[in-house]
C-alpha cells in the first residue's frame, strides 16, 4: 500500500526562508528542509506516497482568507489542503461558507501560533460550528519553559471532547508535542486520531508502541512534519519499530485512506 502523509507544511517561495527561521526560534530545533512545495513534491515522490494533506495558518484574523486563498491554489493531485479558521476573526461564517463550496474537508488550527487557548469559548463556537462538515487538525502541546504560554495541552482537548463529543479531530504529535505522558494519560482510547508528526525524534520506541497499543492502531495517522522532517524519513523510523504488518500498514495509508474516504475525499 501506498503511504499517505497526513501532516504537510510548505509556503510560497518569497516567505519560506522567514517561516523556517521562525519555527527555528520558537521549537529550538533543527529544520530539516525549505518548506517550498516543490520540494515536498520532489521528497513525497522519493517516497512513493499516494497523497498527502497540507495545512495553511493564518496567526492573524486578518490572514485567514489570503491563507485560505494559498491552499486553495495549491491543492491537486496527490494534495489535499485543509483550510484555517481564527476564533477573532469576524468574518467566520462567510469564511466557512466559502470553504464549504470550494470542497475543503478539513480545518487546521495552531493555538499557540494563532494566541488563542485551544479550549476557550470562542474556539469553542467555532469548533462546533465546523463539527457537521469539517475534520477539526489541531496542533496540541509545546514545551514548558516559563517564556512560552502553553495555548494547548492533551487536557484542554480532552475538555473540547467531552464538550463536544460528535466533533472530529486529528490531535497533532500525537495528542500532544512534548506531552506524550500527558496523552496518554487523557486522550490515548479516545474518539479522536492521532498522528505521528514529530514524536519519533523525542520518544523511546517503547512508548511510542504503547501509546499506539493504548489509543488503538486504527486511529494513528502518517504525519512527517515537512518541512522539520521528510515522508521517507517518518516511514523508515516507523518500519524500524517492527510493528505489525497489518499496523504498520495501517499507520502509513490505511487509516488516512479511511478517514478522507469518509470526509468524501
């Protein structure tokens, strides 16, 4: 089977340079690539990927139609864009109405980028107004360094769920960056996905079986983060960890063939 990388970042040429040094500032680790989409191209065909999902940001309310605007342009075979939302924007619901004819699936959120807490009320609002039509990305967890605010964690999403039990998301870095004890914790065995974006550089191979034995292997999704690491890399790590045939095989297509199936994608 085919992989499925279910965790994209790329940008236009003219700001990707500044994208990289910015993520290297804030996560004070390596940044392996361009963040360009013709190199993602270039790496997902190395890779012998069936498709992949892209996200777009807008940290500002002011960014979100022009963001939406860049993965509407760039979508097309192999490519899923996921659209953004911000919870301070005023011009949500014609936002939403616009994704929704232009075929957008899904909604990718990044609190601690956008400065708003995951599990606030107007995250919230927003939140359920997307749960009918749209799978709900959200990156979850951060470091813990007294500088940063911690905008999300595994338990505020664990507060969104049980708010909002009929909302379907995929937790990021799964369920929670630098929190992987924490996801266990609250969110591992819940109706929720997860995917492995930027774990496996983090974690002993032990747990990261056991958070997937835990949660369940029909819900962990292929995510390599690109542009901090690369779909063959994330795909390699993860056939080093000996997992069974059907799980690996599950981990790195199947479950996202599922999941966009079900979106009608």
């Amino acid at each position: 089977m085919k992989p499925v990388d279910f965790h994209v970042h790329f940008y236009p040429e003219k700001i990707a340079p500044r994208v990289v040094d910015g993520l290297k500032a804030h996560y004070g680790i390596p940044v392996n690539h361009r963040a360009t989409r013709e190199e993602y191209l270039d790496l997902a065909a190395a890779a012998g990927l069936a498709g992949a999902v892209f996200f777009t940001a807008a940290t500002r309310p002011d960014q979100v139609r022009a963001a939406n605007d860049w993965a509407l342009a760039n979508a097309g075979p192999g490519l899923v864009g996921f659209g953004t939302l911000h919870p301070y924007d005023e011009g949500t619901e014609a936002e939403i109405a616009r994704l929704r004819a232009a075929g957008i699936k899904g909604v990718k959120f990044h609190p601690d980028f956008q400065r708003f807490y995951l599990d606030e009320d107007r995250a919230l609002a927003l939140y359920e107004r997307l749960a009918r039509d749209f799978l709900v990305v959200l990156h979850v967890g951060d470091d813990e360094t007294p500088a940063k605010t911690n905008y999300t964690s595994p338990e505020r999403l664990a507060r969104v769920l049980d708010i909002l039990p009929g909302l379907r998301v995929v937790a990021a870095h799964m369920g929670g960056y630098q929190m992987w004890e924490r996801s266990l914790a609250c969110l591992a065995g819940r109706p929720v996905w997860f995917d492995t974006s930027s774990t496996l550089d983090f974690i002993d191979d032990d747990f990261f079986r056991r958070l997937i034995d835990v949660h369940g292997p029909h819900r962990i999704l292929l995510g390599s983060d690109y542009p901090f690491r690369e779909p063959g890399w994330e795909i390699a790590r993860l056939r080093r960890l000996s997992l069974p045939a059907e799980t690996f095989e599950a981990v790195i297509g199947g479950n996202a063939r599922r999941l966009l199936a079900d979106l009608g994608l």
